[in-house]
C-alpha cells in the first residue's frame, strides 16, 4: 500500500513538473548536443607491378599509395581515380621504367586535395592535371628529367603548395600566376641546380605566397614583381643574377632571406626597413660602399656574409642588440669594421678571408662564447682575447699560427677548448696544457 502511494505521489510530482513556470517574459533557449560526425579517412598502398586485381570498392580509399610505378602491370591504372579520392602518392618513374607520365584518367579525380610524385623519370604532367579544381598540395621530388609545367597549371585556384624538385626544370608558364592561394613555391632541388634561367614576371601575382625557394645556377634574372610580395616570410634565391628588384621595402613580413649570386653587386635598398627579419644569409660579388646597415633590424638574430671581392666590410654605426651568431667569409677580406656595434653576439666565425690579424673590435665582444677563425692568413693568436671573459670555444685551424699560445687564455674561466690544427709549430703546448683546465686540439 505505501509503494502504491509513493508511485501515485511521484506520478503527480512529474505531470506537473514545469507548469507553474512563467514563460511569458523569458526566452528559453533548448540547446541540443551537436554530433560532429569526423570524416573517417581509408588508405591503402598498392604495388602497380605485382597487384592481380583492384580491392572491390576501390572508391571507399580516399587515401591510395601506387608503389613501383616504373614496372606497371596489366592494371589500369585509371580505375585508381575516382571521385572520393583526396590523396595520392605514386612512387616510381625509375630510370629503366616505362612510365613518364600518369594516365589522364586523373581528371576524374575531381576531389583530390594532395598529389604526390616520386621518381627520377616523370618527363611530363598531362594537361588533364587542370581539371583537380580542389586540389591544394602539388609535390614533385626526386626526380631528374621534368623539364616544364603545363600550362593548365594556373587552373589550380585553390593550390597552396607546389615543389618542383627536378633538376632539368627549365621553365615555369606564365600561368603561375594566376594562383591567388599559393603559399609555397619551392623550385630547388635536395641534391643540385635546376636549370631556370628566369622567373614569369607573373610571379609578381602571388600575393598569398609566404615561401619563394629558386635554386638555379643559370638564373640570370629576378622579376621585379618579386618585391611586391607582402606576405612572404621565407625567401631563398641562389643564382647567377647581377642585381635584385630595386627596392624590398615591401616585404615587411619577410622573417629568413637568403640571396647567393656571385655576380651580385650591392644588395637592394630597404633592406633596414625588414623589422620582422630573423636570419640573413647573403653571398654576392660586391656591396657599394662595402658598407652593410642592419642597426634597425631589431628581429635578426643569425647573419651570414661572404663576400668575393671587398677587401673591408663596415657595418654601420646603428648598435644591433639581437644579433648573436654572426658568420663572414671574403677571399680578398682584409678587414672588418663595425663589429662592436653587436654588443649581445654570442657565435662569430670569420673564414676564407685575406685576414692577417683579429679584428681589434673582437675584443669588445663581451658576451662571446664561441669564436672561430679559420682559413686565413692569421699568423699568431692575438693576446687580447683574455677581455673576452665567456668564450668558452675558440677554433682556429687552417691558418699560418706559428709560436706560442698566449698564457693569457689560462685566465678564461668557462673556456672548454682551443683548435690550433693544421698551423705551423706551436711552441709552448704542453707548458700550457699542464696548467690549463681546457683542451687543446693540435
């Protein structure tokens, strides 16, 4: 009897849940959980020599690997391409193969995001690879003989990588440019030169680019449009040019720049308004004026210079207090000038150089940890570097040092070692080792 009023009582507490609220003047808001229904991704590897036949429902991979494509068996390769398809990576094209290009059934690939080739013989892309309107990464490697892209390329809107590492590319269509997604252009192969001997003037265009990689020792001149490039944070340009785009003043979000050309003579203006620069690595032939201004970068951190025909490099008067690895190479470099404006480096390493003595400038280097000179004409170590109170390795080999080790370096407190390999006789090493808490490497 009491389980029957207890049932009856919470039968009425539940009926009238809720009625006694008044809605009139409120908003009740019903929130209701979404389910996110995560795509479920399906791949397989497949070998192209070896395979008998498909997997049934091939359609159901949306992520396929086709491995030894150089020995295609009695496959069709065309029923790999499918709708659902979104990436896929074909190894192969090896040197005695037969394959050189894919079949142009790819264009029913209509969704496919990620293209990926590997092999040494891809001689051509088919004109059909315009018809992947989806696609966002285009990555070629290792591969020896593509000469050129199809122009069908710049149907490609919404592309965001391309890697072209073929080292007998030689041409780039005009239509690159009319990628307005593309982030990374990477032209430089892992293992040597490219044959690029110019850019499209079109590569102006690509105003969403944040990487420009151009390796090519035949690459004689660098489209002006390149400086219009705002959104670049990453750009390397090894080549056989004379000059730059007259002004970089531009690229304000440019954070790494490397520039390697031998006949380069002098660097373009507005170098010094790249506030964001972090590293900068540059090989030329000349800098007008011998004279590098870098005081108002107040990113860079990492500095590299080689410089083929100045006898003195100066760096101007404005003090750079990020700057803490600083590397300078020259074969006619007598003398460098400005060094202690850099009152926070930490790495300085002077090679390949006319030098005949240390730079007096060295010794102001107070927060020095690291100093390398090494193949040059230096003749003694300097005594003046018992100012530099935390150097802790100095390295210089491959130099003409002959008599003594200054006792000065005893006084070092954090100095760990000192290479002196390959110089002439050295007359006091094992007076100092006896005494030193340091290393000596002879």
């Amino acid at each position: 009897m009491r389980l029957l009023i207890l049932f009856l009582c919470l039968v009425s507490f539940l009926m009238g849940y809720g009625q006694d609220i008044d809605v009139e003047n409120d908003v009740i808001e019903e929130v209701v959980p979404k389910i996110l229904k995560e795509k479920k991704h399906k791949s397989i590897t497949i070998s192209a020599f070896t395979v008998k036949k498909l997997p049934e429902n091939i359609e159901q991979y949306n992520i396929i690997t086709i491995k030894d494509y150089e020995r295609p068996g009695s496959i069709d390769l065309n029923l790999f391409f499918h709708s659902s398809l979104e990436e896929l990576t074909i190894i192969g094209f090896g040197v005695l193969g037969k394959a050189e290009s894919i079949p142009a059934g790819i264009k029913n690939a209509k969704n496919l995001k990620k293209l990926t080739f590997v092999g040494q013989k891809l001689k051509y892309l088919p004109a059909e690879i315009g018809y992947l309107s989806q696609l966002e990464t285009l990555d070629i490697y290792g591969n020896q003989w593509l000469k050129k892209l199809p122009k069908e390329i710049g149907k490609l809107k919404k592309l965001k990588y391309l890697r072209v590492d073929s080292f007998s590319l030689e041409h780039i269509p005009d239509e690159i440019g009319e990628l307005p997604n593309l982030e990374y252009l990477i032209l430089n192969p892992e293992s040597q030169s490219n044959k690029l001997s110019s850019l499209p003037e079109s590569v102006g265009n690509l105003k969403a680019l944040k990487e420009l990689d151009v390796h090519s020792y035949q690459l004689s001149t660098v489209p002006e449009g390149i400086s219009g490039l705002t959104a670049l944070k990453k750009m390397n340009l090894e080549g056989n040019f004379m000059k730059l785009p007259a002004d970089f003043s531009n690229l304000k979000n440019l954070e790494d720049l490397r520039i390697y050309s031998n006949e380069l003579i002098d660097i373009p203006k507005g170098l010094e308004n790249l506030k964001n620069l972090k590293k900068l690595r540059l090989v030329c032939g000349s800098i007008e004026g011998s004279t590098l201004n870098i005081g108002k970068l107040p990113n860079l951190r990492s500095m590299s210079i080689d410089i083929r025909k100045d006898e003195v490099l100066k760096f101007n008067d404005g003090v750079s207090k990020s700057l803490t690895d600083l590397y300078i190479s020259g074969n006619r470099l007598l003398n460098i000038e400005g060094l202690k404006n850099f009152e926070n480096l930490t790495t300085l390493g002077i090679t390949y150089a006319a030098l005949q003595q240390v730079p007096q400038e060295v010794f102001g280097l107070k927060e020095l940890i690291r100093f390398k000179i090494s193949k040059t004409q230096l003749t003694s170590i300097p005594k003046g570097l018992g100012q530099n109170t935390n150097l802790k390795y100095i390295v210089f080999t491959d130099n003409k040092i002959l008599g003594k080790i200054p006792k000065e370096l005893l006084k070092l407190p954090n100095l760990k070692s000192v290479s002196l390999a390959r110089n002439g006789e050295i007359t006091n090493v094992a007076e100092i080792l006896k005494r030193a808490s340091f290393e000596i490497y002879y």
